[in-house]
C-alpha cells in the first residue's frame, strides 16, 4: 500500500493536491516502487532556506528537497519539501 501524507500548515495556497497526488504516484509506479509512506510538505520560503541551510550547508532558498528514509525493492519511504 502507498501513503501519500500531505502538509500545507504554512504554505499559501491554493493548492491541487489531487495533480500533486497523481504525479507522484505516476513517478513511483514508473520506479517499480508499490509500497511506502512519502511525506510532502508545502511550505514558504523562509522555512526551506533554514531547511536547505540546516540539511545541506546551502545559505539559499530552493524550490524542492528531498530525503530518502528508507528504500528497498518495491518499497520508498521519504520526504519531499517543496516551496509555495
């Protein structure tokens, strides 16, 4: 089973989490991968610019990150932060 979790506590919105829904699942099924828990959080961009400093030693805003916690054959457990 995939779990897709979404978080848009401090993003600005309004959001098509349903397309984002779709295109990650279309991404996943086209690597192999059934199963996980995939983790996305939209957020404004001083929070990403901490995130991208505290996990990367980049002092700039980005667009996406990503972390990959867990993978094994058929399985991805991850996170993605996107900006707003």
């Amino acid at each position: 089973m995939l779990e897709i979790e979404f978080s848009v506590e401090h993003a600005e919105g309004p959001f098509d989490l349903e397309r984002l829904r779709a295109a990650i699942e279309g991404v996943l099924q086209d690597e192999r991968v059934s199963s996980g828990i995939i983790s996305v959080a939209l957020v404004g961009d001083e929070a990403i610019h901490e995130l991208n400093r505290r996990f990367l030693s980049h002092d700039e805003p980005t667009d996406v990150l990503s972390f990959l916690l867990e993978r094994r054959d058929g399985y991805l457990e991850g996170q993605i932060v996107g900006t707003t």
